[in-house]
C-alpha cells in the first residue's frame, strides 16, 4: 500500500508539489492523471527516494520513505522517467544486474528472468545487445527489470508512452495479471484513454494539488460529464484550446 | 553483494567497449616506441661518427694534412677542384650545390696556395662546408673538425720544437673533463621518462570505465534506474572504482613490462649506461606505482560525476593524464634532492620512489608505505566525495 499525505515540494520558489495526498490501495491500479508540469512525475520520485519532499509524508507499506529510504525501495519495483539502458548489455543481462543489485540468488534470478520474458513476450531479444532497441524493446527491458525481484509495490512513470498496440497490451496484461496477484500498482498518465482502460482508482492532479480522487464512474458522476476526457479537463481547470 | 555486481557489470561492459579496450591496448606500445627510436637515433650518430667518408677539395695542395685523415680512419674522397680554383664563386656553388643535393652532407676544402703558406708558417684558412639542420650529421661534423684542430695544434708543437722553444709556453692550462657520473645515474634522465610513462598509464587506462560509468550513466539516463534499487551510493561508487582501477592497473603493468623489455633490447652498453633490472626492482616499481590506479581513478570518477556532458568529462579527465608530466618536470628543475615532505605529495611521491628504484638506490620501505597509504587516503576522501555528489538531487533532475 502507497500512502502519501500534505506532501509539499518547492523547486526555485515554485510549489511544484502542494499538499498533495492520496492513498493506492492493494490489489488495485491507481492512476495519477494530469496534464505535463501538474506534479505528477515529482510526486513519485519523492515516493521512490530520490527527492525528498519538503514536508509532508509519503509511505510505502507503512515504511516512511524519508527515514528509511532503502527499506522503502526494497518493498518498491519502479519504472522511471528515464528509460536508459546500457548498450553493451544484452536484456536479459539488464534484468540480471538489477536482481544481483537486489541482493537475490542466481537461481532466484533465473527463474523469474524466464518468467519475465515470457509475461513480456521478450524471449526473442533476450540475449540481443540493447544497442539498437526499439522505444517498446527498451521499456519491456525497463519494466522487466522493475520487476525481478517480485515487488509487493510498484511505482511506474508513464509506462506506456509511445508504446504500439501489442506492446501496449501486453504491458496491459502484465499489469492486470499482478493486480490479481494483489499488487499495488500507482502509474501516471497525461491520456484519459489510458487510465479509463487500465484503472481503478483515479488520482487528477492539477498545479501540484490533488483535483479529485476516485473511481472513473464518480468522475463522471461528479462532474456531470459523460466523457471522460471532458471530464477531467473540466477537474483540472485547464482551459481547452 | 552489491559491490560485486557492480564490479562485474562495469567490467564486463568495458570489455566489450572497442574504445576502452583501445585505450588500455594503445597507449603501453608507444612507450617502447618511443625509447627504440630515441636510442637508435643516439647510437646511430655515434656509430657513424666512427665511419666517415668525407670530400675533399684540393687534397694535392695538402698530402700531409690528408694522411694524418687517413691514419684517424677517415676516408677520402678526393675532388678535383672547378677550373677556377679553391674560394672562387663557381667553386662554393659547386659545394653548395652537392650538399643542397644531399649528394654529400659535408666537405673539406683547401686552397691551392696551402703547402706554401705551411712552408713559410703563416696561417692558412681551410673550409668545413655542413648543413647545420642536418641533426644526425652533426657528430660527423664534429669529429672531423675536432680532427682539423687536433692536426693543427700538433703541427704548431712542431714547429715550436724547431725553433727550440717548449710547447707548454704556449699552453698555460689544459682541461681534462672527467666525468664522474655513474653509469646507473646517467641512466637516469631516460628511466625518469619510463617512470612518467608509468604513472601516465595509470590515468590513460582507467579513463574508458570512470567516464562511462559516470558522465555517460547520466547522459545515457540509466543513472535514475540505477538509483531506485535499494544499494547505498557509497557501494555503487565504490563498485565503479575498483571495476575502474582493475583496467588502470592492468594497462599501468602492461606499460611496464612493455618499457622494460624494450629497454632490454636496447644496446645500453654503447652508451655507456648500465641498466640492471631484477626482480628486487620490478617489485619495487609495482610497490611504489600500483596505489597510484586506485587514485587516478577515484579522481577520474570524481570528475566524471561533476562533468555535465560525456564531453565535458572526456576533456576533463584528459587533461588530467598530464598531470605525471608534472613530478617530472619538477625532477628536472629541482636539483635539492629528496625530502621527506615529497612522499606526502601524489605524484612526486611516487615519481621520488621510482627514480631510486631504478638508479638502484633502494629506498626505504617506511618510503613506500607512507606514499602508498598517502594516496590511498586521497583516494577515499574523492569516493566519499563522489557518493555525497550521487546524492544529490540536482545530478538527476537539473
């Protein structure tokens, strides 16, 4: 469970976080939904331990992520923004070093690299040299080493930009798959569509506030709004041009 | 063990870097290269200076002055003289035009009127015509006009003795240069250029891996990634440097062994120099040069963390392989010898124990620990330096 309550994070006299606070509850995919700039990114890297917030608190399976840093990583599988790969490695090395990284055995490693590959539907570029990946190779390599080591949480920034459709939906079934496994599972999105297919929890962020936290259906009850993508322009206050 | 993985990862992906490999391969061949050509050229010009063949322009006019040529081993080639005759125009074109030519590098001319002046004992003006840019000709030059000098000189004791008045009346003092220099000190000068090379190669082999696995782990985005995994940074960093020195320290043994063997086949004993190199030794230079790929890559690493561009680091850190110039040049200027003070200071010290090494002065081992723990201490201090940078927000998100 990913808990974050008032957190606050200020870059050059701008609130880029301001007060926001939600929960993502087990078994269940949250989605933090805003437009570029609304907070979304910063929010989650303060969760994964590489910001830390100004105030307020963010909690990964109760551990507090600025007093344990390291527990909380632990407990937590992240896809980050940056989606860089090493090119001299092959993918299945790439998801080797983050399993060893993690301190599992060689055989722990090997077992859930082959499951991996399957679930991503990655065996053919398994033992090719990163360089020269395509944009849907590369992120199935990032989210597959995200997930080595078998995380009861899982933090993931954008996991499906610029992915094609079979890349996209095997993602898709990847992620629905651990939802059932009863993982907790916070993503970010700036597309509706995606987070109206995939979500079961909605989070809008907009300015570093928290607009409006709750199923799709209550979005659409609230705002009156039957369209979704409507719907959260109308939440977000931005103005469509 | 997250150091381990690490070390492994860093490793295994330098090995597959053309660049790094190329880096570590180059650079320990162009020592020996160099010293093979340095010392050819030497002994080249003073083999040479024994076997000369030198053109001469009105020999007839002065059979006494060639047999005294002839009788040093100097051979002759004897050239009739142009129409008009010694110290015209057309004559100097001639000879001009023959060196221009590279026909000769040199020659002697005589005028016509020499047996007349050497009969009434007036002086008499000879000509050593040479190309002064001509480098490797320049022992040549010298020897035959030492030659001339010496044939002059003799033939004035001659002609004193003749006229019945002592020769040294005329010579209040002569020099005799005694060198004392031993032949392990004039060894020296060229030793002190392997050990540069040494300690160059232990900044040169590193460089591929402590750019890469910073500088490059942020330009390529992986650094993030690397990040979220639960590993302290100070292991990550100290994963990196070891992987790092591992390539510094192959390349820095590889250099030496490549500079001793050249030196080995090198005809030292022409030059008079002596060159013994045991085991006692070679321990030695390793003892006083290994610490030194622990500091050259902490401080490349370092660097590398604060260099905003792959670019950036790349002439950062290449600057930095000048720095064993340093020590050297310092050695060169500074002739008050060795203080205590020197262990303490990276580089000069480590410059200091090698020199004594190979003039075979060995220096004490209290010397090479102090220097060694000296570095070791600096390079710790740049690694705790470098993880509190990884630290920072602003690496990442700038």
């Amino acid at each position: 469970m990913i808990r974050v309550a008032e957190l606050v994070k200020v870059f050059g006299g701008v609130r880029a976080v301001d007060g926001v606070g939600f929960t993502a509850a087990d078994g269940a995919i949250t989605g933090l939904l805003g437009h570029n700039g609304a907070g979304k990114s910063t929010t989650l890297r303060i969760l994964y331990g590489l910001l830390k917030a100004d105030s307020g608190t963010a909690h990964i399976d109760g551990v507090d992520v600025a007093l344990e840093p390291l527990q909380a990583q632990r407990l937590t599988g992240v896809m980050t923004d940056a989606h860089g790969l090493y090119p001299r490695l092959t993918a299945r090395e790439h998801i080797t070093y983050f399993g060893e990284l993690r301190g599992l055995t060689r055989q722990a490693i090997a077992k859930r690299t082959g499951w991996l590959l399957d679930a991503l539907n990655m065996e053919a570029i398994a033992d090719r040299r990163a360089e020269g990946f395509s944009q849907g190779e590369r992120m199935k390599v990032c989210l597959a080493r995200a997930l080595v080591h078998d995380p009861k949480n899982l933090i993931l920034d954008e996991p499906t930009n610029g992915l094609d459709v079979m890349t996209t939906r095997s993602v898709r079934n990847l992620l629905q798959q651990l939802r059932a496994e009863g993982k907790c599972i916070l993503l970010s999105s700036h597309v509706m569509q995606e987070i109206s297919t995939l979500c079961d929890d909605v989070v809008i962020i907009a300015a570093g506030k928290v607009r409006f936290h709750g199923t799709p259906d209550a979005l659409r009850r609230q705002t009156g709004i039957d369209d979704l993508e409507e719907a959260f322009v109308s939440v977000s206050g931005v103005e469509p041009c | 063990m997250p150091i381990l993985a690490v070390w492994c990862k860093e490793l295994r992906d330098a090995v597959r870097d053309r660049r790094s490999v190329m880096s570590l391969c180059i650079f320990p061949v162009i020592g020996p290269l160099m010293i093979f050509f340095m010392f050819n050229q030497i002994i080249d010009s003073v083999d040479q200076a024994q076997d000369i063949t030198l053109p001469v322009i009105g020999a007839a006019a002065a059979p006494d002055l060639i047999d005294y040529l002839r009788q040093n081993g100097v051979a002759i080639e004897t050239v009739e003289p142009v129409a008009d005759g010694a110290f015209s125009s057309a004559q100097d074109e001639y000879v001009h035009g023959a060196i221009a030519e590279r026909r000769w590098n040199f020659a002697l001319v005589i005028p016509p009127d020499f047996g007349e002046h050497i009969a009434k004992g007036s002086a008499v003006n000879l000509e050593l015509q040479y190309d002064s840019s001509r480098q490797r000709e320049a022992a040549k030059v010298a020897r035959v006009e030492n030659l001339l000098q010496a044939w002059g000189s003799e033939t004035a004791v001659l002609r004193l003795l003749a006229r019945g008045i002592n020769p040294a009346l005329v010579r209040p003092a002569t020099v005799a240069r005694i060198d004392v220099a031993s032949e392990q000190a004039r060894a020296q000068t060229i030793l002190g250029m392997v050990s540069m090379f040494v300690l160059m190669a232990a900044f040169v082999s590193g460089v591929g891996i402590a750019v890469d696995a910073t500088a490059g782990e942020r330009e390529r985005k992986s650094l993030e990634p690397l990040l979220v995994n639960p590993v302290p940074r100070l292991c990550l960093i100290v994963g990196k440097w070891l992987a790092a020195s591992v390539f510094s320290m192959a390349g820095l043994a590889l250099v030496l062994v490549l500079n001793l063997t050249a030196l080995h086949h090198v005809p030292l004993e022409q030059l008079g120099i002596s060159f013994i190199m045991g085991s006692r030794e070679l321990a030695g230079i390793l003892l006083a040069t290994l610490p030194m790929a622990f500091f050259a890559t902490a401080l490349q690493l370092l660097i590398g963390l604060f260099a905003r561009s792959f670019k950036d680091a790349q002439v950062y850190i290449g600057l930095l392989a000048l720095l064993p110039m340093l020590p050297f040049y310092y050695n060169l200027m500074n002739d008050t010898g060795r203080e205590p003070w020197m262990n303490l200071v990276p580089l000069l010290g480590q410059n200091m124990l090698l020199t004594d090494v190979v003039s075979g002065r060995a220096p004490a081992m209290t010397d090479f620990l102090l220097a060694g723990l000296c570095l070791m201490a600096w390079a710790a201090l740049f690694i705790v330096a470098a993880a509190q940078q990884l630290k920072r927000e602003s690496l990442l998100y700038s």
